[in-house]
C-alpha cells in the first residue's frame, strides 16, 4: 500500500466524502448495514490496524490496554480526560452504558458482537471489567470499527435525551468531528471537534481539516467523475475498468485493497441424503474443484482487480497460509476422479443462483468449465431471499453465492463452516472441524489460533464442500492532494484519523 505522505501537515479546509449507500440510521448500535462516515463522530474501544509485515493486530482505541491473565474476566484501562461532543466525561460509567445497550437493544445488530459478555462492571472512573460466558479472543474486533462500526461509544447524557429517534437523526460521540448537519438522502456535515483526546505531529488536537461533508452517490461512474472534477476527495469504490484510467491520471491516487474483497464460491448440499454429500461423492466434489480455471476467470471477470482465490481467509488473516493445498486447474485430474467416481461420463446438475448480473456472469462461465470435464450444468436463478430460504433448507443440489470478509477467521470460517454458522449453506456437520473452531474462538494464543485454522482449512480443502473460485479486490481512489491517507481493513477511514488536505 502507499505509504502516508511524509512532511508536515497542513491544518485547516474541507474533504468532501463519497457514501455508495444511504443513511438508514445514524445509531451504530441499531443499524444494519455498516456506515463508513460513523467513524467521524465515534471513537470504539479498539482498532484493528495493519502492521509493517501485513498482518493485521487489534491496538488500543478508546481502551488503553487489557488484561485477560483469568480467560474469562476481561480488566480493561481506559483513556482519562476524554470528553464527548456535549462536555460530558468519557468513563467506565460510559463503556458500561454503552455495552449493555448494545447487549439489549430490541433492533440491536451488536447483539453477535457483545454475545461472549455476560456482565459489565464498573472497577473506578477509568477501568472497566467484562465477565465472559466463555474466552472469546474475537471480542477485541468486535468493539472495533472493522466489526461494521457496531460499537460507537456515544454519550449516554445525550443518547438518554435524545431517544431512540433522535439517535437515529443525530451523534454525540467522542470522535474527532461532530455532527452539524444532517440531510437524509443528500449529505452529512462534520465539524473539527476542538477538544479530541489524540494529538497530531504538530503537537496540536486533531483532526487537522476544519470539515469532512459527506456525500450520498449511488453510482461509481458518477462518483468518478466528481473525484476528477474536485467534487470528491475519496471515493470508496472503483469499477475493474476504471482502474487503469485512475491510475494514469496524475492528480488521483489509487488503493488496492487485497483483504477487501468480493469472493465468489461454488458450494454442494453436505446434508445427510443430499445428491453430493458424504465421503462417497468426495471425488465429484473434487473433480468440480480441478474443472475450474480460476486464473481465467479472475482475468475474465475480475477486469484487473481479480486474483485466483484458493482459501476463505485473505492474506493478513489470522490463519491465513498460502502454502496449503489447493485445488489448481487441471480437467485430466477432474476426469481421473469422475472416472474413479463410477461417472466416466460425467453427469447432470441443477445449480441455484442468485438472480443477479455478476451471479449469473459467474454461473455461465462455470458452465463452459465444468461442461469440459462431462458436467451439465442446469441455472436456477430465484431472487436472494429466495435463494437463501431455499439454501439453508437444503433444498439445492449446487448453488453459487459471493461473499465479503472480516478481520478474524471466527467470523470467517466459523461462520461459514461451523454446524449453526448462519453462513453454512452447505449443511457443513463436522465435529472435528467444531473442535478445530472452539479451539480457535476460545484461546487468546495467537499461534495456537493460526494452527486451528489452518488445520480446519486443510480439513474444509478435502472435504470439498465449497470451491473457492477467485476475489474482487477492494479498491479506494483519493485525489492526491489528500496526504497521510492510509486504508483501513473495511469502509475507507481509520479511527482518529491523520489524514489532511494539501491544497
């Protein structure tokens, strides 16, 4: 990635923002899709940063540090002399409101994020600790940003005042803007919060700009366009086609952001009875993994922002490891396995599909692929609530789905491959893959969570019950004069940001 812009930072002007998706709400704890200008006006408790080797590390936020020596009691210290947008005092009294709220909020989408806390006790003014029902290593991401910004610490004096309603139409946090302006549909505009707790290199308060205005724009094209005009600073999202253009041009500057991504997977029915489930159909699940030609298909689909995928995990990952066995593009292999599977001559097959333009561009080019080998593919296309009531009944012989990603392997694999993971389509049972998972979500040892997950890659490998087939980077362009830019794991800015305007 670039690195951020050296020399000294300018103070002072206004970045003008790009948001493909509209406001639902500005309550963090409610909303249902993640809000990437949150981040302006809320502080978490944690950050999820990338490290100079690539790795990304959960660091302190709001918290300053954490102790877990009892696995189940979590003593957290946390910053003094912090203050909300209202004067009021950023406190344990804070952390605990804000948590519980979290915890039992009837529209609460943090209820996942908080499940592992079973209590939340004030120590002194400034420590806070967490009773857990179990060890849970995820929880640090989870109060980060990177878990869909679910854990804005806001001000409970004003959260209370304010209600439900005026939360949702309004923000007090500790961040280092504050809300001024509040157009649902069109724009939200932010104010330098004079009084932030984290200094800049100037030994100043951030931020060092004066205004962010963000701005609603559903499509890429026309965001474009205003990134080259000036009318965008950042625009969070740029089409495969657009990238060389971006690149050429000497005023903007591109991110390819490689953990970003948009996977696209091919997955087979593992319940007891279903067409392909069972070590029996192992090899046809199999022979479908050598029969497709990821490499062609990320050049052909991807448009320059598409790589061969071999794993759920993404680089930077926990558990991430390129070195373990994949499936690579080899038909003979593929008609070797059929043959051995007593189908010599291949066979016929109904794949479900979400009624979309990337699915089905998907769905058709695994068609010409596995055709090759001697399967026949037949598309169903339902639309996607459809598909995924039919999916998780089991009622699908193959279905094609996509898929983003998140900073932990638990929220990956174990949603995904773990018995009630809700993203375990396929029907996954496997109680040495569960062994591999609570090993996994229960041990604060990095190197013994990198081990389990590994080993239940390896174990999701040979089973084959979904065929990973290649990944969209996500891709972010700033306009150059945007300096000290650096890119966080999801959305397009990082908490207690340092960027600046050079104009």
């Amino acid at each position: 990635k670039p690195a951020a812009a050296a020399g000294t930072p300018k103070r002072g002007g206004s970045m003008k923002l790009h948001r493909q998706n509209e406001w639902p709400t500005l309550d963090p704890h409610t909303a249902q899709t993640n809000s990437l200008d949150m981040i302006l006006t809320y502080d978490y408790l944690t950050r999820v940063d990338q490290s100079p080797s690539g790795a990304w590390e959960v660091k302190p936020g709001l918290a300053e540090s954490w102790d877990v020596s009892d696995p189940l009691t979590v003593v957290m210290k946390l910053r003094k002399g912090v203050k909300f947008h209202d004067g009021t005092d950023f406190n344990a009294e804070a952390v605990k409101w804000n948590l519980n709220r979290m915890k039992t909020h009837p529209k609460s989408s943090a209820k996942i994020a908080t499940a592992a806390i079973d209590s939340v006790e004030v120590v002194d003014p400034s420590t806070i600790k967490l009773k857990l029902k179990s060890p849970s290593p995820t929880l640090f991401v989870n109060l980060s940003a990177e878990a869909d910004n679910v854990g804005g610490m806001m001000s409970p004096t004003w959260a209370e005042k304010a209600g439900d309603q005026g939360i949702a139409t309004g923000s007090v946090g500790t961040g280092p803007f504050k809300l001024v302006d509040y157009k649902p549909g069109n724009s939200v505009t932010y104010q330098k919060f004079d009084q932030y707790w984290k200094q800049g290199a100037d030994g100043k308060p951030l931020p060092y700009m004066d205004e962010v205005v963000c701005k609603y724009q559903q499509d890429w094209n026309a965001a474009l366009v205003a990134l080259k005009t000036g009318d965008f600073d950042l625009v969070n999202g740029v089409a495969g086609r657009d990238v060389p253009g971006v690149e050429s041009d000497p005023n903007l500057q591109i991110y390819r952001l490689p953990w970003s991504a948009t996977q696209y997977m091919i997955a087979f029915n593992a319940r007891p009875g279903a067409r392909f489930a069972g070590d029996n159909m192992k090899k046809v699940r199999q022979a479908v993994n050598y029969a497709i030609d990821r490499e062609a298909l990320a050049k052909a689909l991807g448009a320059g922002i598409g790589e061969a995928n071999y794993y759920h995990l993404v680089p930077g990952a926990i558990g991430f490891n390129d070195k373990l066995p994949r499936y690579e593009y080899n038909p003979d292999k593929a008609k070797q396995l059929l043959s051995e599977a007593g189908m010599p001559n291949g066979f016929e097959v109904t794949v479900d599909i979400i009624s979309r333009p990337e699915d089905q561009q998907n769905a058709q080019a695994y068609q010409q692929m596995l055709e090759k080998v001697g399967i026949k593919m037949q598309i169903r296309p339902s639309e996607r609530v459809a598909w995924v009531q039919k999916t998780l009944a089991g009622d699908f012989e193959m279905g094609t789905l996509l898929s983003g990603v998140r900073p932990d392997p638990d929220l990956v694999l174990g949603y995904r491959f773990s018995k009630d993971g809700p993203g375990n389509y396929m029907g996954v049972n496997n109680p040495e893959l569960e062994k591999l998972f609570d090993e996994g979500r229960t041990t604060y040892d990095q190197a013994k969570r990198q081990a389990a997950y590994e080993k239940a890659q390896q174990i999701v490998a040979d089973d084959s019950y979904l065929c990973f087939v290649w990944r969209r980077q996500g891709i972010i362009a700033t306009r150059k004069t945007l300096k000290g830019y650096t890119p966080p794991w999801t959305q397009a800015i990082t908490m207690s940001t340092e960027f600046y305007i050079d104009k």
